[in-house]
C-alpha cells in the first residue's frame, strides 16, 4: 500500500525531521513495496521525485 507525508507550511522549512521517521516505515518498521514520493513547490512550478 502507498503512504503519504504531506506537510503545509507558511515559511521555508526542512522536512529531514519529519521525513526520517517517514523514511523508517518505508523498510524498517512497515512492509512497504510499492515505493514513495516526494512533490513540493518551487515558485510557480513543481518539483517530484519517485521511487
């Protein structure tokens, strides 16, 4: 099954923190085969990244 992280913010932030525990459940405390993903804005544009 897929997992979602999202996360909305109202100034820059790093999402390391919230991602490494994100990142364990992907293998290390989950089953977690079909894969994940990361998207964020970047001025008008959008960024995604998928594994």
């Amino acid at each position: 099954m897929c997992q979602l992280l999202g996360m909305n913010c109202n100034t820059p932030t790093d999402i390391v923190f919230s991602f490494e525990g994100f990142r364990r459940r992907a293998g290390l405390t989950d089953c977690h085969s079909d894969g994940f993903g990361i998207a964020f804005f970047e001025g008008k544009g959008v960024r995604v990244f998928s594994r």
